[in-house]
C-alpha cells in the first residue's frame, strides 16, 4: 500500500520537474542564455500564501535554525533540480524488493 503510494508520489514529483525544466527550457531559448528560476520565485508566483506559511510553520514548530541555511538553500536550486531528486528518492522508497535468489 505505501509502496504504491510512494510510487505516485514519484510520478507527479517527476511530472512537476519536467514542467519546470520545460518552462526553464523556453526561458533559456528566449534569452539565449540559461536560465534556472529557482524554487522559491516558482513558488511565490503560484502562491505566495502557502510560501510564507511554510516559512511560519517551519520556524514555529520545528527548529527556527532550520529555515536559514536549509530552507533558503533548497528554495534556492532550480525547481526542476529539487522535483527531480524527490521523484528519485520517492521511487526508491517505493519500488519493488528484490527477491532473493538461494542457491541450495
């Protein structure tokens, strides 16, 4: 059951990072130049509430350090790059064991 989900969570996490590498893409071919919009100006454009609820919730709950380095770092790197490596880590959580083969 959870594998299924992790699974799903992979395929829309790779579906968002394809949008946004498509997006950059066209930006890159506009300019003539690459362009890497970063996480956080991808995310305040569509919604600018939930960013800076985000930033509330990240430094009331949990360690208030937390939101500087770390935060600000990940909202830095290009969308596409993050969505990329939740896709992978949700496909590994999720895929098949391997069986294992015992030689008698």
């Amino acid at each position: 059951m959870f594998r299924l989900l992790f699974r799903a969570l992979a395929m829309v996490s790779l579906a968002i990072a394809v949008i946004m590498a498509v997006i950059d893409a066209t930006r890159s071919i506009a300019a003539s130049a690459l362009v890497f919009t970063p996480l956080g100006e991808s995310w305040y454009s569509v919604s600018p509430e939930t960013l800076n609820l985000s930033q509330a919730v990240v430094q009331r709950y949990t360690l208030a350090v937390l939101w500087d380095p770390v935060a600000l770092f990940i909202l830095t790197l290009p969308g596409w790059l993050v969505f990329t490596a939740l896709s992978l880590l949700f496909y590994t959580i999720g895929r098949p064991r391997r069986r294992a083969i015992y030689l008698a």
